[in-house]
C-alpha cells in the first residue's frame, strides 16, 4: 500500500520568515496530493492540493511544488504570521480513492 | 450546507465493551471515510464507504467495522475494546469522483 513520510516533525520559524514541509509517497499511481492544517482542538482543513498533472500551484501565501519523477512533493508559507501554528498533514491519493496520511508537522511561528 | 457532523462527541467506555460511532456526511456526499487519529501516529486510515458498499480498507483488525445507510449516513464499530483504541476518530465525506474530503470534528473516545 502506500505509504506517506512527511519531514520534518516540528519546525520552528520567526514570524515573517518561510517555511518548508516536505513529503515522499511510495506509490507511483498517486494521482492526488492535499495539505490540511488542523488547529489545536479543531478537524483537519484543506488548505491546498494539487494533481499529478500539475507540477506547482499557488493560493496567496501557500505554495505546494509536486516531482512526480522523485515522487516528493512540498508545502511552502511565505510570510508565516502566528495564526499559521498549527499541525500540517500532507496526504496522497490511490485513483480509487484512498487517502494516506503523513504523520504531521507541528509548526509554531515565533513572534 | 451544513457540514460534516459526529455524535457522540466524547465517549467513556471500559475495557472489552463495544462502541458505535455515527458520521452524517455534507448533503449530497456519497462517499465517507473514517480515521484513527492518535498522538505521534497521524491519521490512519480505517475503511471508505460509497453507496453502502465498502470501497476502501486500511489495516485494521476485525473489531473495527462500519457500515453505510441508503441515506449516506454511516457507522463504525469497535468490539472488545482495548487501551490503545483510545484515540479521536474522525470521519470524512467527498463528492462523487471527487478527491476532497471534508472532515467532521471528530469523536474522542477514551478506553480505561
């Protein structure tokens, strides 16, 4: 099956500052690749995605870069302000609809 | 719409006992999903019912099961509990042919 390795495990930056979350997927048939950031207490949100026919796709200050050759793909934050602490998991999806998760990043943003 | 809703939101149960957790989905959402979340672990993925039928399985034993209603509404179950199926299981519901899924806010079950 597949199988989802997010790094790193918690990151730290300075408000203003960026940063980087990376994932690799096992499964070379992974079409879909989402993000979700869950807030201490609250569900998962999707914030982005993007599919294996698109290599990088922007919303304002998240930014999500797709290799499907190395089978990684990356969350980018520019401009990371406080309410940007929370927990993100990235995720790849089989065509059939199955979803695997990555074990999460704890990101705190330092003011 | 309103969204992905669970009940019960918080559940107590005992070593051995059984469990039955409800997930209504968004209206028109055939699909439902259901997670094991736990600290360090992630989300794991339990089963994805669409149109009553089970789609997809993750690698869970047998005393997780679930079901789905004609009405899209579904239901997990544990038996036998033990101690580390103390966790928050949530559920997820996605359009048809879609990939998004939306989660509701989860059950917090707790095993002593």
């Amino acid at each position: 099956g597949e199988n989802v390795e997010q790094h790193p495990s918690t990151l730290s930056v300075q408000e203003g500052d960026s940063a980087v979350i990376k994932c690799t997927y096992s499964d070379s048939a992974s079409n879909y690749f989402p993000w979700y950031k869950q807030e201490l207490g609250k569900r998962p949100q999707l914030i982005i995605d993007i599919r294996s026919n698109v290599g990088e796709k922007k919303d304002q200050r998240i930014a999500v870069t797709l290799n499907k050759t190395a089978k990684h793909f990356s969350l980018h934050i520019t401009e990371t302000q406080p309410e940007d602490s929370a927990v993100y998991f990235c995720a790849a999806s089989n065509p059939d609809y199955k979803l695997s998760f990555g074990a999460g990043t704890t990101v705190t943003v330092r003011a | 719409k309103a969204g992905v809703t669970q009940t019960p939101r918080y559940l107590i149960k005992t070593r051995g006992q059984q469990v039955t957790l409800s997930c209504s989905p968004i209206s028109g959402h055939r699909s439902v999903s259901w997670y094991q979340q736990t600290p360090g672990q992630g989300l794991q993925f339990l089963f994805e019912y669409f149109s009553e039928t089970q789609r997809n399985k993750g690698n869970f034993p047998g005393r997780f099961s679930g079901r789905q209603f004609s009405n899209s509404r579904s239901e997990m179950n544990v038996s036998t509990l033990e101690l580390g199926d103390s966790a928050l299981y949530l559920c997820a519901s996605s359009r048809d042919y879609s990939y998004e899924q939306y989660f509701g806010p989860g059950t917090r079950l707790t095993v002593t």
